[in-house]
C-alpha cells in the first residue's frame, strides 16, 4: 500500500473535531456511502471481495485522521445514486458537484480533478467533437458529469450503459459510434483485452473536480470529511494517485499458507506447467532462448514467494502439450482457459487476465461479424484450443482444422483453404508483430469471453490454493504493470528509425559513442540479476538508441561521482539519466526531458510528515554526493546542512542510525530503497515543489547528436512512458515534457 496507508497504523486522529462532531461520530459508527462496483483505479474489488484503489485509501487516511468508519458501498452507479437520494446511504464517493442535487446533498471540498476523454475504433476519422455529430455516444448510466457534456453538442445522439464492459463491448460490435468516459475505461479496455479501442481526443474543457456528495441532514459529517481533505493536503492525495497509477514493489509480501499447505510445498520442489510458444505474448522466446511475456512476468513473481519451484516447458504443438498434461506427464498448463473437457483433468487458479475470441476473414471477403454467421464455412483455429472447439460445437455445418501455429493459420486462410480464423490476442499479437495485413479481424464473439489461468492437475487441490494466495499477494497496481507492458500496445513490426537529415544521419552513421553508466540508484539505473545495468533511464535510452540507429561502446558501471568526473576529463560521450545543473554546463549538454518526478523526504517514523522542503534548512539532511537533489535544494536552500554519502540507499541508512535527520531524492528512488529496506524504521515523509527532469547528457560541445536524441522520447506515446515508468518500479507521474 500507499506509503500513507503504511503510517496511519501509528497514529491516532489529529484533526481536531468539535463537540458537536464528536457526537455525530459516537452516534454513527458506521457511514455508508456509494459508489461504482468496478470504477478502475478508483475502486476495484479483489477476489476476496475487498475494495482498494484510490478512493478506499483517501477514505482510510479520512478514518486515520478522524476515526470517521467511512465504508464503501458497491454497485451500478445509477443504483448508488438512487439509494443515497433515497436516503438508504450517507451519501456518494468522488463524484461530480451537480446542481441538480443541491436539493439533496452538500458538497465536500474537491480532492482531486479528471478530464473526460472520447474513446472510438481504430481507424476512425474523430479528431473533434463536431466530428461526433448525429452518432451515437456511449456514456456509464448515472454518470450526470458525462451525459451534461455529451448535451453540449445536440446533434450527438446519448446512449447510457451499465457498465464499463457494456460500452466496450457495444463500442466493439458497431452498437455506438464512440464513447466518453475517463481513464477508467481504457483500464477496462487493457484488462479484457477489447482489441481495436483506444482514446480518440481529450473532451475540452471536461475536467471536473471531484467531491464527496453528503445528504444535507449530515452538515457535521461533511465538515469532518472537508477537515480531513485539508489536513491531507494535495501533495499526499497526488502520492496516492501516483500509487494507483502504476508504481510496482520492489518487494514481496510474505506468502501466508497453512500448516498442510507449507507441509505440501516442502514435498513438491519442482512443478512443472506446459505452455506453447504460439502464445504471444503470454510467453515469447529470444533468438537465444530467453523467455519474456506476460506468463514469465507472473511466474517471476510466484516463484518470488515459491522458492523457484515453478518451471515453464515450452513447446510448438499446444495439442502436444496438453495430451501431456492430461496424462499426467506435466503437472498442469501455465496459461489456459477452462472448457467442459478440461473440467474433467484440472482445477483451475484465478485468472492473469480476461479476454475473447475473434474472427478473422481475408481483406477481400465479405464480413462475418456473428459466430454462427460460420454455418457451413470452413474454420480454422489452433489445435488443441477445446475452448474453440465447444463454441464452434453449435454452429451447424462448420467444418473445422486444427493447425500447429498462427503461421499455419495465415497461410491457410490466405491460400483459401478456409474461410475464415478463431483467434484470440496471441493471433492478434502475431498478425501485427509480422505485419500482416492481407486478414484481419471480422467479429467479435460476445460470448467467448474467457478467463486466461494456469489449469492445475485435479488431485493437486492445495497447489490450487497456494497458486491463488501468491496471486493475491501480487498489488493491483504490479498486474497493471504487466497489462501495460504485455497487452497495452503491440509493436507493428516496421522500421520506426526516427527520420534525420543526411548530414545528421551520417554523423551517426560514422561515430561510436562512450556511453556511460551508473549504479545504484534504483528503478533508474542499478544491476539486474543478469549483471547488467537495467531500469528507466536505460528503458529510455534503448528506445532512443532504436529510433536513431546509434552505435555505442557501453562503459563498465560506476558510482554516479564518478560517471561526472569522467565526462569532465572528456573520457564519456553520453550519460542517459541525469538532469541539468549549473555546475555541470561548463563541460556538458542536456537533452529535453522525457520524465519529471519530485524530489521527496525521507525521515525516521517517528519525525512525523513534511511538505515543505524549507523546513530542512538548519537541518542535516544525507544526500548521494554529486546527486541532482543536493545540487537543487541547495541553489534554493542554502541553510541545509549537507552530509554527502555514496548514494541514496546510504542516505537512508544514515537517516536510520540518526546521523541525519532526513535523507533526499526524486519520489520514486525513495519509494524503491525503503520498500526494500522493509523494517519501517525510515518512511517517506514529504514530496517537495522541486522537480528532477529525466534528461541525457553529452559531453561534447557542438555535436549534433543532442538535437536528434532529444526527439524520440518527446514522440514517445504516453502507453509506452507508461510501460517503462510501470515496468521498472515509479509511478507513471504525467507531468508533461520539456520543449
């Protein structure tokens, strides 16, 4: 949890309530109040049925602060709000201050803001509003926020929906046009894997602040929640909006089994799951026999908690491989999807993720957009997918073929040897990794939707349950990582070399650049497991070196002191993950930047929380000598007394032993080390108004190279920053990009 969250476990409220106040309290130990079942980062359930997101953490620094037991309440949203104007609730969770309910509620002060955005189909021509003009717009039924800016252009035709799910799906089919909706929906989108939906254009001027709506007979219940919002402050509400937009652990929960369940594990060392490599991305093997893909992202984390005992055997034919496990030749399918015939050999764990079968036809055939539109056409599909076998099983005069892999699928359809293709993501993911383009999607087959699991030989119930408390130790906010990496955008294949000049293109062509690199300031650059450096400024810095075509001879890591003591002494040509600083011009340039973050507090427990960095000055504060944040804090703070260490991580460990009282960095390096570190001894404590620009450095005057190379993150998307961000352990904070 939030870092937040991990600190109100030692406090008692500090807000101080009046009498009257206190009162109400004692008369209402429980508050109900509403909001929607499945509003994604908002609120989202676990298996267990507990809400987390955004909202249960405001309300649980609200509870810390007060000791108000403010519970959710979960359902349609056109349902939540019936029930609170009906009085049967207190009020509604984070909604929209509406004058048609100024009758009924008042309004609490605005935590936090959201823009709307217009979702639509690839390829389709919507740039604008006006552009929406006599369509049909999808809209959350209840969502008064979203129908009232559809109202302000007329010739839009509304049509309101239950749920997130329904619009993506009515999007889908053709049913509406487009849809308006807030990020929530692209989460929806990305966890089911609706393929061919995506944010057309931010709405103008739709941003909306978001407030509690309380009945108006509870003036003292508002007054509590509006005290508490202030005692908050913006810059804790930002680090919890951070927290759900992506920040993974570094770290893993400790797995809590019973007595037969660890008796078990001790039993099993070696369990071993069967998968084929046609399933892209759920696993895609390197040219040297490395594993990467969604599936090896879960197992890495279950195997975190497991000792290792997870192994993948991979192999081409998917049929092959589950006559195997069906013999009882492998324990079980590492990612599979549940069907009558396998009901009889497995036991299946909770889901990776969700997703559904489509049809394919070639580019040149008539459409066909509904399963049994397959009557009496030749079909093919992957063999050994029972799942597709038991949806096709009632479609009357299909004759079908089972081929080995999506390759054998394309060639068959292109030749004419069937009509058309069932796939799901992995065909998808395959068409456009080898861009394809003579097929493509036709239908969607609403009935298909699937859970995707790891199917676990029936007599093994309790590595059934094992497998399920491993995966609800992983954080929501870590699968969105994977979502993000694995099923958030897929590459197209072609060359995305970024386009230079001749005489910037023969520069390039021409020279080999000393790259330098650094280590240990994690997720931005330290040692993987593999002995090389990894994490967000080498992320970036691939991604530049791909669309520019760079070649470079990589140097051995250093401490970061000494990366700036090389480019001084012209012995380094570039360094990827830096940001400008005055001392550092007279031998260095700097590119734009591709990612902002604050620079954060660290402090003992005990010390309490900050917000403001000019209370350090007098104060001795650790910081990693030669870092960004001294060089910042000290041009504004120059009364901060300074104790200079290798890094971050013995900064922390100084502000530990009480040499310092408090220890400095951007907010996600401090997130990563304390998680680390695990003993709560040292909390982050303050996020300041400094900000550190993630930017590349050269140390030549007058090369070229700095111009070009400051183009490819600027023409990143915010999916891709999103992925790197996500995927190395900081929060994707969306703070925009230099230049």
């Amino acid at each position: 949890m939030a870092w937040t969250c991990v600190a109100e476990e030692a406090r008692q409220p500090t807000v101080e309530l009046t009498a009257e106040e206190r009162a109400w309290l004692a008369a209402n130990p429980e508050i109900l109040i509403g909001t929607a079942r499945t509003w994604t980062p908002y609120v989202q359930t676990t298996s267990s049925g507990e809400a987390v997101g955004i909202e249960p953490d405001i309300l649980a620094r609200i509870k810390a602060l007060t000791g108000a037991n403010i519970r959710l309440v979960l359902g349609e949203w056109s349902e939540m709000v019936r029930q609170a104007e009906q009085g049967e609730l207190y009020g509604l969770a984070l909604s929209a201050k509406h004058p048609e309910r100024a009758d009924t509620f008042l309004f609490s002060k605005s935590p936090f803001r959201l823009s709307r955005y217009v979702y639509a189909r690839d390829g389709a021509s919507v740039t604008r509003m006006e552009d929406l003009s006599g369509q049909r717009v999808g809209y959350l039924d209840g969502n008064l926020a979203e129908l009232k800016t559809l109202q302000r252009w007329p010739e839009i035709v509304p049509v309101s929906f239950s749920s997130n799910q329904a619009i993506a799906t009515a999007l889908l089919k053709g049913e509406v046009d487009a849809a308006i909706s807030s990020i929530s929906l692209l989460l929806t989108i990305r966890e089911d894997l609706f393929p061919g939906l995506g944010i057309a254009f931010s709405v103008p001027g739709s941003e909306v602040e978001l407030r509690y709506s309380i009945r108006k007979e509870y003036p003292e219940l508002l007054s509590i929640i509006d005290k508490a919002l202030a005692a908050i402050g913006a810059r804790e509400i930002d680090a919890i909006l951070d927290q759900w937009g992506g920040l993974p652990m570094s770290h893993m929960p400790r797995l809590d089994l019973s007595d037969e369940e660890r008796d078990w594990l001790a039993g099993h060392p070696r369990i071993l799951l069967g998968i084929s490599d046609q399933f892209q991305p759920d696993i895609i093997l390197g040219p040297d026999g490395s594993r990467a893909g969604l599936v090896v992202d879960y197992f890495d984390l279950i195997n975190r908690q497991l000792g290792g005992r997870l192994k993948l055997h991979v192999e081409h034919d998917w049929s092959a491989i589950t006559e195997q496990a069906m013999r009882g030749e492998l324990d079980g399918l590492a990612s599979s999807a549940p069907n009558p015939t396998w009901d009889r050999y497995f036991l299946y764990t909770r889901p990776f993720y969700h997703g559904y079968f489509h049809i394919y036809v070639r580019r040149d055939a008539e459409p066909v957009q509904r399963l049994d539109a397959l009557a009496g056409k030749r079909v093919g599909y992957l063999s050994g997918m029972k799942f597709v076998e038991h949806l096709i099983a009632s479609v009357p005069g299909v004759t079908t073929s089972g081929f080995e892999t999506n390759e054998d699928l394309a060639k068959a359809l292109l030749e004419g040897r069937v009509d058309a293709l069932i796939g799901a993501i992995d065909l998808e993911w395959w068409r456009k990794q080898n861009s394809i383009i003579g097929f493509k999607i036709s239908g969607f087959i609403e009935s298909s939707r699937h859970p995707v699991l790891m199917s676990i030989r029936k007599d093994w119930p309790l590595l059934v349950s094992i497998l399920n408390k491993a995966l609800e130790n992983i954080p929501l906010w870590e699968r969105e990582r994977i979502r993000q990496t694995w099923l958030g955008t897929t590459a197209s294949g072609r060359d995305d070399r970024l386009q230079l000049s001749a005489q910037e293109r023969n520069y390039l062509d021409t020279r080999v650049f000393r790259r330098a690199t650094a280590r240990g300031w994690p997720p931005l650059n330290f040692i993987g497991n593999d002995g090389r450096v990894v994490g967000i400024g080498e992320d970036y810095w691939s991604l530049v070196k791909h669309k520019l075509g760079i070649k470079e001879d990589t140097l051995a890591p250093v401490d970061f002191a000494e990366v700036l003591q090389s480019m001084r002494q012209g012995e380094v040509d570039i360094f990827a993950s830096t940001t400008r600083a005055s001392t550092r011009e007279a031998y260095a340039l700097f590119t734009n930047s591709c990612e902002r973050y604050p620079i954060a507090i660290a402090m003992r427990r005990d010390s309490g929380f900050i917000t403001d960095a000019a209370t350090l000055q007098g104060q001795v504060v650790a910081v990693g000598k030669d870092y960004s944040a001294y060089h910042l804090l000290k041009a504004r703070y120059p009364d901060i007394e300074f104790l200079t260490v290798r890094d971050t991580r013995a900064a922390i460990d100084a502000v530990a032993a009480g040499e310092a009282f408090a220890a400095v960095d951007i907010l996600p390096v401090l997130q990563y080390l304390i998680a680390e570190r695990d003993d709560h001894e040292v909390l982050l404590s303050g996020v300041t108004d400094l900000m550190f620009k993630l930017q590349r450095v050269a140390g030549h005057f007058g090369d070229p190279v700095l111009e070009p190379s400051a183009r490819p993150s600027n023409q990143a998307t915010q999916t891709r920053r999103g992925a790197i961000t996500g995927n190395r352990g900081a929060p994707a904070l969306d703070l925009g990009l230099d230049g």
